[in-house]
C-alpha cells in the first residue's frame, strides 16, 4: 500500500523530476502544489490526503484528493467549481473541508486569494493600452532578406524574358508554329502606344514653348487715325459742296469760272490727299504649264 513517509524520503533524497533548486529556495513545478514550495507539508506526491485551487480558463476548482481513491489513478482527483463571488468560494470551501487539517484549509484560502488578486490586476491591465515588443530572431531576418533578394532578381529575369519574347513575337521571329496569348500581347502593345502618345503630347508642348518667328502687327491707334482722317475728309467734301448750293441760292454766281475751278480742284485735292491708300498684296500663282500670274489683293 501506500506510504506517504518512504514516498517524501525517496522523492527528497533520491530524484523528484518537479524540484527546481535555485539560490533562493527549493521551488516544486508540479501543478498541484498548493503553495509551490518543495517542502513533507506541501508536496502532493507524499500526502495521500491533498486539496489545492487551480484555474481553467478564468474559473477556479478546488481540488480535493483522498487515499480512498489511490487505487483509481482515473478518479484521483475530486473537484468543485467555485463561484466568482469570493465570500461564496470560502464558505465552499469550508463546507468540504470541514475535517481536513488546519494547514491545508489555510494554505487552500491563501491560494484563492492570491489567485483572486491576480485575476483583478489581469483585468484592470487588459483595459489598459500597452505597448506590445515582438523581438525577431536574427536568423529570421537574414532568412527573410536572401528571400527578397532572390525574389528581386526573379522578377528581373522575368521581366527581361518577356520583353525579349515580345520583341521577338513583334519581329515575327517565330511566325506562327508556336500559340500564344494575343490578348496578353495585344494588352502590352496598347500600353505601348500609351506611352508613346504621352510622349509625343509632351514634346509639342515643348515644342510650343520654344522661340518662333518675328512679326510685324499695326498698332491700333494707328488704325484708329486713319479712319478718323477718312472721316475728315469726307465731312470737308461735304461742306464745300453745301457752301457752293448756298451761293448758287442767295448771290449771283460768279462769272470767273478759273477761280472757282481752282477751288473746288482745291478741295477735291484736299479730299484725296487726306485719303490714305491701303497698301495691297500681291499674291503669285503658279500653274502646271509654268505660267506665273500676280494678284492683288486688297
């Protein structure tokens, strides 16, 4: 049968595979330890009378072992969950730990709230926004950057290769023993002519802006004097024809026709010297037969 006293010396003395020794203590990993100290009173394997608390996802159970149940390694363990309340979880464990000693009724209660606390500082620091450190392993990014190089380096034979397929399709190098996607090639020839209409909209611009050829424009004012002398004139044609009616109406007409001739020879000087002749165009036509004709044009 089983005996809690051989089972502790042979764990102490010997071999435990849960004891961890460092410079502050002896810890014990086991998962049912109640107090995680690797001590005859708190060692799970050597005591056949046994109760701790243990958390599954945010609910806690206590755990309850018996030395009727030794002989069961599928039912070794009896468990109860516990409410969220704390004070309903104490006096559950009151209830079913009536008749065990004290030091595990305590050190069960100790856990709990220590597990309770615990379980308030989780919840009050996932409300709150942290900052979250990923560290890289070296190796991983050497890793990932020979991969973008080579990756790199593919994408340019690839593109080389089409171009140089295209090419060679353009040229009509193969003719027609080999099928290949037209529409694919019909689809880089227009993006093609794309470029190429871009960059002929952008050498005429260019080309605007360069320096043209000299010209010669009237000035409108002087334009504007012309039309004003014509006017001159033609109100002074006006007014000697009217003066010579009013003579020929009130006063006698004069017998010296030399005078009068002269005057109005006079005024009709005036009036074609204020005229301002335009200048005119002469164009030249050439004809099939090599006949030269001019035009003028006004």
């Amino acid at each position: 049968m089983q005996h809690d006293e051989v089972i502790w010396q042979v764990i102490r003395h010997n071999h435990c595979s849960f004891m961890s020794k460092i410079e502050t203590g002896i810890f014990c990993r086991n998962p049912y330890n109640v107090t995680g100290v690797c001590n005859r009173s708190s060692c799970p394997l050597a005591n056949s009378r046994y109760a701790t608390i243990r958390d599954h996802d945010g609910v806690f159970y206590l755990y309850m072992k018996t030395i009727e149940r030794a002989h069961m390694p599928n039912k070794l363990w009896e468990r109860v969950k516990l409410p969220r309340n704390y004070e309903k979880a104490l006096e559950i464990i009151d209830k079913y730990l009536m008749y065990w000693p004290k030091f595990l009724v305590h050190k069960t209660k100790q856990r709990l709230t220590k597990m309770t606390q615990m379980r308030i500082r989780m919840r009050k620091l996932a409300l709150k926004t942290r900052e979250k450190i990923m560290t890289t392993p070296r190796k991983e990014i050497k890793r990932e950057a020979r991969r973008e190089e080579k990756a790199e380096k593919a994408a340019v034979l690839d593109k080389s290769i089409e171009k140089e397929l295209l090419e060679r399709l353009r040229n009509n190098v193969y003719g027609e023993i080999y099928n290949y996607p037209f529409e694919k090639y019909q689809e880089v020839l227009e993006e093609e002519g794309q470029n190429t209409e871009i960059e002929e909209e952008e050498e005429e611009e260019e080309e605007d802006y360069e320096e043209g050829e000299i010209e010669y424009v009237a000035d409108d004012q002087f334009e504007e004097e012309e039309e004003d002398i014509e006017d001159m004139g033609g109100l002074a044609l006006n007014h000697s024809h009217a003066d010579d009616d009013n003579v020929g109406m009130d006063e006698e007409p004069e017998v010296d026709t030399g005078k009068r001739g002269r005057k109005s020879r006079k005024f009709e000087k005036d009036g074609v010297v204020t005229k301002s002749k335009k200048p005119r165009v002469h164009v030249e036509v050439e004809y099939e037969d090599g006949r030269d004709r001019q035009k003028a044009v006004h």
